[in-house]
C-alpha cells in the first residue's frame, strides 16, 4: 500500500479575471464624446490605450501592461476588475473624464460601496478565476453551499476533481485542530487516514482483478473503471484531499470571508479563507478593501 502525505496549508492560485477590450473603450469613448461631449477633453492622445483613458479621471497606472509596478515605480498598475467596476458605475451616472467627481479608482470603489445601501450591482462585472487545492473533501462540501441552490448574492462556478475520472493519490487535509494538539494527534490522525486510504485502494485492487478474471485479463476502461472508483470513493475519510477551479465575483467572495473567516467558522474552512482573503486584496486591493 501506498503511504499517504499529509497537507497543512491550502493552495489559493490566481488563474485570470476579465480582460478590458481596448477597442471597445475607444468606441465607447466616441460614444461618449457625442452624447456626454463635456465629458472628453477637446485633445485626445493618438495612443489606442491612452486615449481609452479618457473615460477616467486618472491615468491607470499601465493597465494595459503586464501587472506590477508602473514606470515610476511608486504604485501599482491597477487591474482590468477594477477598472471594469469604476466604467460600471461611471456609465450608471456618466460620471466620464471631465465630470467624474472621485479622482482615483480606489475613492471611487471605495465611495459606491459605503453606506447604507451600497451600489452593489457594478461589483458584479468583476469575475476572478482560482484553482483551490489542499483542502478536504468534507471542506469543499462546505464551499458549495456558497454556490448551488444560492441567490445571485452567493455566485460561483465551480469545477471540481471527479472522484470517478480520478483516483485518488492519498493526500488529506490535517484540520488544524489536530495541528494544534501536537505531534502524537498528528501522527494518530496519520494512522487513522492511512486505514482508510489502505481500505480505498484495497477496494480497488480487488475489483480490479476480479474484472480481468471475468474479462479474459484486460483492465476495466471507462465505464467499468467509473464505476469502480465510483463506489471505492465512498470508503475514504472525509479528509481526503480534493482540488477546485472556482469564477467568482466580489460580492460573493466578499460574502464568503465574512462568513468563513470569522473566529466562529470551520477551523480547516477558516484557514482556507484567510488565505484565500488575503490573495484576494493582494491582488485587488480596490475591491477587497473591506473584506
């Protein structure tokens, strides 16, 4: 049998967010031009990108270049969410260039989503892609209850590790409760998902062979290799390791951390969502100030 490897910090990976089209700004800046003219300067640069620009207040620091610092090195470029979110709320008030009050993207964001009836809708144009990993099966239960039969408050796209398509490798989720019990909780817990791990491929082998027997030895394919590994995922603990491509939005996200990493939450779930809460605003600072 196959000894198993146990994990104690999750894996929270940026994949991609929504893309400005630069082409499409331009348009949307000759529209503005001539339905809100007091909006645009009367000069405009040659420059595709900058000319784009006119539309904010501000110049947005290199968003149409690699993300990182600008050329002086002072203030990061802002991202393509943020700036989604800001021509949101300036289209809902034609609030363009010229006439737009808020001068940065982070007063703006930060202004629609204070008081009592925040301007929740332009947080939605904003969609951010994750890879989640090391965290247990029983976790990820938790986190679709984020998703599915929700309201629009709750949105996400999950794609999930099939347990038919996948066999599983033998990795699971120390929950830190045991962490912080010490050494001997560990390596009982260790035991513990060994004993399971070892029942889970026992099943395996054995239906395994049992099929080539009937089968004249060919090895069980597709459908018969489903449902093997259909039925053998039932015999895992629940702290087997599951891994998750989730699309999301700011709102929802925003929702999540309120919930998940507050000191009452799922312990293994709230470190998740610490993690996952501080790449998050690392990435998008304007739209996760308040997270």
């Amino acid at each position: 049998m196959t000894d198993i490897r146990l994990v104690t910090e999750p894996t929270v990976i940026v994949l991609g967010e929504m893309k400005l089209d630069v082409d499409g700004m331009n348009q949307l800046l000759d529209w503005v031009q001539d339905y809100r003219p007091e909006c645009v300067p009367d000069s405009l640069p040659e420059d595709r990108h900058e000319r784009a620009m006119a539309l904010f207040p501000h110049k947005g620091l290199g968003w149409h270049r690699p993300l990182g610092p600008d050329t002086d090195g002072e203030q990061r470029a802002l991202t393509h969410n943020e700036l989604l979110v800001e021509l949101a709320g300036r289209e809902c008030y034609h609030s363009y260039g010229l006439k737009a009050g808020r001068k940065t993207n982070e007063e703006y964001i930060a202004h629609s989503q204070s008081g009592t009836v925040p301007h929740r809708s332009i947080m939605y144009h904003a969609k951010m892609t994750f890879f989640l990993a090391g965290i247990s099966r029983r976790v990820s239960q938790e986190l679709m209850r984020h998703y599915v039969g929700a309201d629009r408050s709750d949105e996400g796209s999950p794609s999930q590790e099939s347990t038919r398509y996948t066999n599983c490798p033998g990795h699971f989720a120390v929950p830190p409760r045991v962490l912080a019990s010490g050494p001997e909780a560990v390596e009982r817990f260790r035991e513990d998902m060994q004993v399971g791990y070892d029942r889970y491929c026992r099943y395996i082998s054995h239906e395994v062979e049992q099929f080539k027997a009937e089968h004249d030895g060919v090895e069980p394919k597709m459908m018969d290799r489903k449902r093997i590994w259909e039925a053998a995922a039932g015999l895992l603990p629940w702290q087997f390791c599951t891994s998750v491509q989730w699309t999301t939005n700011p709102v929802a996200l925003a929702k999540l951390f309120q919930e998940r990493c507050d000191e009452s939450a799922d312990l293994e779930f709230q470190r998740f969502a610490t993690k996952w809460r501080d790449i998050a605003r690392k990435h998008w600072p304007n739209l996760f100030e308040q997270a």
